[in-house]
C-alpha cells in the first residue's frame, strides 16, 4: 500500500473508531458488536504499526476507554487503568507471552472469563472504602463512589486496616438481573438498554444512587494496583491480604508445559461453559 493511500485509510479508520468508541464508552448505546469494533481497532493498529510516521498523538490507538462524564466529579487515578490486550489465536498468545517473558522473566498467569461491564478502581484507607472511580480515559476518571456504595457484593471493610490499597474490578450486570430491568422497562414504556454492559455502565452513572441500588449490580475483583501508599509500586506479595474471601480466585498457569498453551486450553474450557454463566461475556472465544 502507498504511504498516500495509507493516510487515507488510517483517517477513515481513526472516525470510525472513534465513532464507535463513543456509542460505545461515552453513550452507553453501541451500534455495532465488540467483535466487529475490534476488528476495527486491529486495523487501525496494523496499518499503524506499517507506517509508524503517520501515527497521530490523537489516534484512538493512543487513547484508553472513553470520555469523562461532566455530571461527576474526575479522579486521577494514582496507577493508569490500561485497556485489556486482545490475542485472537494461540499464535497471537505464544507471541504476547514471548514479549512478557522478555520484559520480566519467569511469570505466572491467571486465566478467567472476561466480564463485559464498566472497568472501576477501589480505594481503601485504614482498611475503609473511601473512593470508587471509573476508568474514564485510562488517566482520568469519574468519582462514583456513593453508586459503588450500593453494590451489596463490595466490601465497605476490610480484615485488616491496610493503610492503602487500590482494587480493580468489572462493574457488571447478570444476564438475569438484565432480563428484569428490560421488563420493567418496556413496562414504563422507557427505551431497553441495548445489552448488560451498557445497563452496566448505565446504571453505575446515575446521579440518584437508590436508582442504581435498584439494579442488581456485581463486581468481581483483581489483585490491587497500589498497596501501602498511593505511590507505592504494584504488590507483589500476597497481595489480597486482609481483603478476605471476597477475592476472586481462577486457574494458574506456570510452568510446563508452555504457559501460553496452558492458557489456551483453559482459555477453551472456560469458553464452554460462558453460555451456561451467570455473567456477560465478551472474550475472543
């Protein structure tokens, strides 16, 4: 492809990222699937990574999530929340385990279900729920923590007065819980969300917190970001202690065979199972 062709087509490719990205980040009204918007990105990526000189400091590929919301307050997130890396093969899982391998040595993987809902941070001081945040732009987010405040499965405190720790998670919505909110919706003649993600999203943005207690929210959790002080670096040693049995817990992969095969084949396994699961998801299975 010619470098003037190219430039044509990474524009066109960056407005309908964009575009989407919106419906789908900032509107909570998505007109297309997460398979063909990611097939999308991984266009724009590729092209990008051909002609490395057109790429542009305001391509969606240099950008994380969406847009922050006026309505709430922006919180800077002291560690970013990086978007999650798609590997649509097991060639292309080799490849990303390769690139980790070289960057940090021996690691240990943990394989579970990709939640299809709103990425949120967590903070505790003193063993104290004091702030949730949504991801926003990966830099900055939203302030939503009286909204979090409802959601019954999240501690509000922990077993141990850890001075301070910062917790990622999935804000989601069951597949169940969605099935009753639509009814109540067409019910009250009000426009359904189009799936559990942007109920999700949209139930976790209302400015009336007993609105979204009404929702049936959930949130599994992952190890935190920041532990002891808002600066300190990721744990690296038994990092839910004193969160409790709240934690999720998921297969490990390590070892030999290759980890990245382990993966794959529970990475199958789990594929199985998602339509029999409680919960949405959108993993590349």
């Amino acid at each position: 492809m010619e470098k003037q062709e190219a430039q044509r087509r990474l524009e066109e490719l960056r407005e309908q990222v964009r575009y989407h990205s919106r419906k789908y980040y900032t509107e909570d009204d998505p007109e297309i699937s997460d398979f063909a918007y990611d097939q999308l990105y991984r266009q724009l990526e590729t092209l990008e990574a051909a002609f490395p000189e057109l790429v542009t400091e305001d391509s969606p590929t240099q950008k994380v999530g969406g847009a922050v919301y006026n309505t709430f307050a922006p919180v800077t997130h002291q560690v970013p929340l990086e978007s999650l890396h798609d590997s649509f093969s097991q060639e292309e899982l080799r490849e990303f385990d390769r690139r980790v391998r070289e960057a940090v040595g021996e690691v240990e993987y943990v394989v579970e279900p990709k939640f299809d809902g709103l990425s949120v941070a967590l903070e505790y001081r003193d063993g104290l729920f004091v702030r949730g945040s949504t991801r926003g732009d990966g830099v900055t987010g939203e302030d939503v923590t009286e909204n979090i405040r409802t959601i019954r499965c999240v501690p509000k405190v922990l077993k141990e007065p850890v001075p301070f720790l910062e917790v990622r998670g999935e804000v989601y919505m069951s597949d169940e819980s969605f099935a009753r909110l639509c009814e109540r919706q067409e019910l009250l003649e009000e426009k359904p969300f189009k799936n559990p993600r942007n109920a999700a999203a949209g139930s976790l943005r209302q400015k009336d917190p007993k609105i979204t207690a009404q929702r049936e929210l959930s949130q599994p959790l992952v190890p935190p970001s920041s532990r002891g002080g808002p600066k300190t670096s990721p744990a690296t040693t038994s990092p839910w202690s004193g969160c409790g049995s709240w934690a999720s817990r998921w297969p490990t992969c390590t070892g030999l065979p290759p980890a990245s095969t382990r993966c794959w084949a529970l990475s199958r396994r789990l594929a199985a199972s998602v339509g029999s699961s409680p919960f949405p998801s959108t993993a590349p299975w």
